[in-house]
C-alpha cells in the first residue's frame, strides 16, 4: 500500500509540470515562421526554445541542427554552453551559503578568504563584498586573458595568485563594470565555504534538485551524446572549454533550464523541493544598486539584471533576464515574475547572440498577449531633427573622452562636434531632443546619421560623462579626461610582442606597444580578437586602460623587456 501511494504521489507530481494550459497552433506556427526567418537571416545553424508559465512546460522544440555531418537534429535535451547564464547558478549556490549563515553579503571577501589581495590603485580593497560581486561592482578587472579559453584549463582557485597580479580598474560600489573573474571568485567561495568542489556542490545543490540531470559545467561521457556542435556560417567550429566555469561553463537543454525558471517563478521551490527561501529569491529579483546616478538605467538585483519602470517590459510586470555568450554558443533567459512567463533561447553559432535576444523577445511579447491579454505597447521612435548650437553648447564639450577603451580628442565645429575613432571621422550633431545624434562620415563628406543611436552628456558630481540611449536604456559609454603625454620610459617598449606560453585558442596573442598622438596606445590581438586601447601611465613601470566600464582600468606592467597584461608575459619580438 505504501508503495502504491509513492507511485501515485509521483504519478500527480510528473502530470503537474505537464502543461494545463494549451499553446494554440496558431501561436506556434508565427512562432516557428520568426525562428526560421531570423536563422536564416544570421546563418544560424541549430537553436532550441523552452516556454514556461506558472509550474507548468509550456512548450519546448528545437530547430536546425547540432551535427550537420550525422545530420542530428537539435531538441529540447541538446546541450548549449549557457555562457554568462551560469551566473545566476552561481550566485543562486551563494544565496544558499548565506541562508545557512555562512556568508554575509556585505562582509569584505577579506573575511573569507584572507589571503586574497589585489593591487589597490588608490582605493579601498576592503569595500569588495559579496554583494559587489553580485552586482558587477567589485572593481576587479573585467575579464582574464590568460588561459580565457584552453583545452586544458587551470583550476578555479588559481583565480587567487592571478588577481595578486591585477589592481582594482575602479572604485568599489561606484561604477558597474561586468566582471567575469567576479564570479569566477564566487565560484571558488562556494568551493571554500562549502569544503565541497564547485562542481560537486552545484550538482548536489541545485542540478540535481532541479532534475537537471544531463547538465554539468563540464562534458563527460555522460552527456556527450547530447552537446551540440558549434558553428560559424553553417560550418562546423572548434571551441574549447572556459577557465571561468562559475561564470560562463553551464552546460544545458531548454527543457533542464526551464526547471530553473519554474523554480524562481514559484518562490524558490521546483517540484516540492526548497531550493531558495521565498525572501532570498525576493531579494535576488530586488535592485542592489541604490540611489547611484552612474547607474543611470541599469537595474541590477542579485545577478540579475532587472527591467521595470520605464523599460519595455513595464507593461508586463517587469523582467528579470541573463544573456550568456561564448565564442559560438549564446543564450537568453528572461522571466516575467508578476505573468509567471519564463523565456529561454539557446543557440549553437557565433552569428546567433542576435538570435537568441530576438526570438525571447517574439516569444514572451506573444506570451504576454496570449496567456495575460497585454499587448506591447508599440515601439515610438521619436521624430528626430537637427537643430543649431544656439546655446554654444559645443565648445564646452570639445575635449578629451574615454569611449571603452579608447581615447577621442572632440573638437567644436560649427554645427557639430568632431573626432575620429580608429580613423573614421564620426560628428555628434545636436538634436530637438537635446542629445546628440552621431554620423559617420564617408569619403569626409557623406554624412551618414545614425538616428536610432543618440549620444547624451551629463555632468554628474562636477565630471562630465558621455552616455549612450537606445530606446528606454541609457548606460555609461565614457567620460571626459586628459591622459597624461606618453613617458620616457613607456616610448622606450615601443615594439611588437608576443605572448610566451599562448596557443591556438589564446584570445590575446600578440600586442604593439606605439605612441600615437602623444598618447601612448597599446594594439592586440588573438583568437577571433583583435582591438585597440590607450594607455594612462602611472609610474615609470606601469599604466592602465582608459575609460570607464567594461575592459577598462586593466593593468599593464613593463617587467625589464618584456610586458605584462592580464596574466599574461609578452616577449619582444626582435626585427629580422
């Protein structure tokens, strides 16, 4: 009799996550009709899709292909590289370490790991907590080069000796800069505090719980049958794995992930199982941030990035969402928390980053409309004309900006302002909305504007920074500064480097130390990379990356004649 009632109990329980509710054909079919459009669009080989409402499935499929040579259709069990999806269950395990009471999100890291240093470039180590590191606002650098991609990658812990090597690139708390070796860290917190490895303790934790079954931040023969292939333009790509698993390695299926997505829409619990408080999880889905100007339309909770008032999701309740991009591989996630609407789009090409947002987007929009009866408000786009400088606006704004990692000297023309980025000239013409449209000029005299980009400067605290608005989201692009004139010592590296111990899939191989305009500029390139940042010298030995936000503040260190730049040691390479 007992075992009749387990077997009936799992029988209602196994019907629950079966869908109530009915898609309609007609839904699936314009569904299907804008994936096949926009695949075919961006060359974009195999893609599968997972549709949640409530508690319930509401609908998977999958499209194209994971191997074209056996000709293997993609489904909902193929496995992805999720990217920066992982984040959310990396932060999720540290969620569960602070209900247990072995965290403190506000405690310096200091706390947990006390052998843990980093370079201060002038501000205060002990202000990067668990929490900054959450929310992107840790300071650390935003990405590791050394070993980024490799066959054979280091241990998560050797996270620790490279940041012995890093400075802070800004302030903690102030500037919200993606971090991947942030989580990374994480990752090895949850190692430490848990005493279990990474891995172990997420599938313990969480896969498992969550009957993610074939889902693993690493393929083995257990699940190798179900990875999909990468490709680039409908061909067959190579990728190796990441170093940062905690950050970018999740590997798994539209279906397995949208347990994941049932569990935050229904207060932490999947199946029965806690996996987080309902307060933890309100907490995650709560902006962090506070009060900062310089977060200007970010909304950052917990790892997820928050879209309510004034977004395009505000008709709907708001949104909670992760995108995740490798090489090849790219991934959305978004959930409605107040229609309990969960999205996911995973891909298998290097062209579907586009893709995997766009096909969300259709989804949820349709969802939205079927299930909630709310349609998207449409899209306005402002009427947009150019006006004269009437004010005599320009000349105050002609100077020195960061834009990234780059450095743009912008001189005040009569109708506009000027620069040229990487040779191209580019003009800023002010607008009937009071920003800045920009055009590019070809042949230096076509002008050509890009309306749907406008261009914003704000002074904030008596510094002037250079925003940019796409729709409803403005974000911090730059700021206005003077770098200082290249050094005696920083002309003398002038030359071409390579890295010593890189390899095929290195993202930086080889860098150009040069002088350009005064400036001192630093050249790089690599696997699938190839990019262009100006130098701050600031001592006779070191310098850092200009700019503000991602990619920006990273050391760079003159060590006798060879360089370093994120943890990686350039050898000159001699003139034959």
């Amino acid at each position: 009799m007992r075992n009749f009632i387990c077997i009936s109990v799992m029988v209602c329980f196994s019907m629950s996550l079966i869908a109530q509710t009915t898609v309609p054909d007609e839904f699936k079919t314009k569904i299907r009709t804008f994936v096949a459009q926009e695949m075919k669009k961006n060359k974009v080989t195999g893609l599968s899709i997972a549709l949640v409402k409530g508690n319930e499935v509401l609908w998977t499929e999958g499209f194209g292909y994971a191997n074209l040579i056996n000709q293997k259709k993609c489904d909902d069990s193929t496995l992805y590289r999720a990217g920066s999806v992982s984040k959310l269950f990396t932060a999720t395990a540290i969620m569960q370490l602070v209900e247990a009471g072995k965290l403190n999100l506000d405690a310096p890291i200091t706390e947990v790991i006390p052998e843990f240093s980093i370079g201060s470039n002038g501000y205060d180590v002990n202000k990067i907590t668990i929490r900054r590191l959450l929310t992107h606002k840790s300071g650390l650098p935003s990405d590791v080069f050394r070993g980024l991609f490799d066959p054979t990658p280091d241990p998560i812990d050797s996270i620790i000796p490279y940041l012995k090597n890093e400075n802070l690139t800004n302030d903690p708390g102030t500037i919200f800069s993606y971090s991947n070796p942030g989580f990374t860290l994480l990752g090895y917190i949850v190692q430490r505090v848990s005493g279990m490895p990474f891995e172990a303790y997420m599938e313990e934790n969480i896969l498992t719980p969550l009957e993610m079954n074939n889902s693993a931040f690493t393929i083995s023969d257990k699940n190798r049958d179900y990875f999909s292939d990468g490709f680039t333009k409908n061909k067959t790509s190579e990728e190796p794995v990441l170093f940062e698993l905690p950050a970018g390695l999740l590997h798994t299926s539209s279906i397995e992930i949208s347990h994941f997505m049932i569990m935050v829409l229904n207060n932490g619990t999947y199946a029965g199982k806690q996996i987080l408080k309902e307060e933890t999880l309100r907490q995650m889905l709560t902006v962090q941030t506070g009060d900062n100007k310089l977060d200007f339309s970010l909304r950052m909770g917990l790892s997820w990035f928050l879209h309510d008032k004034n977004s395009e999701w505000e008709y709907a309740g708001g949104a909670a969402e992760h995108g995740g991009d490798t090489y090849l591989y790219h991934t959305q996630l978004t959930v409605l928390p107040e229609a309990k609407i969960g999205v996911v789009v995973l891909t298998n090409s290097t062209s579907g980053v586009g893709v995997a947002r766009s096909v969300t987007k259709e989804i949820l929009q349709k969802a939205v409309e079927q299930f909630e009866n709310k349609k998207a408000p449409e899209e306005k786009t402002p009427e947009i004309w150019f006006e004269k400088d009437t004010a005599n606006l320009l000349p105050k704004l002609a100077g020195g900006y960061t834009m990234g990692p780059d450095y743009l000297e912008f001189t005040a023309r009569e109708k506009f302002l000027f620069t040229k980025q990487q040779g191209i000239p580019l003009c800023f013409i002010p607008n009937n909305l009071g920003t800045y449209t920009p055009a590019v000029r070809l042949l230096g005299f076509i002008r050509i504007p890009l309306k749907k980009q406008q261009i914003h400067f704000k002074q904030i605290g008596g510094q002037m920074y250079m925003t940019y608005i796409s729709g409803k989201d403005t974000s911090l692009l730059g700021l206005r500064t003077e770098v200082p004139a290249a050094t005696p010592e920083w002309k003398a590296m002038a030359g071409n480097y390579e890295g010593i111990d890189t390899h095929e899939f290195s993202v930086v191989k080889k860098i150009t130390i040069k002088e350009a305009n005064g400036k001192i500029q630093m050249l790089f390139s690599g696997w699938n990379i190839r990019g262009k940042a100006t130098l701050i010298p600031q001592n006779t030995t070191q310098a850092a990356i200009v700019g503000v936000g991602r990619q920006t503040g990273s050391v760079v260190k003159i060590l006798g004649d060879n360089i370093y730049f994120s943890g990686i040691i350039f050898k000159k390479i001699e003139k034959k």
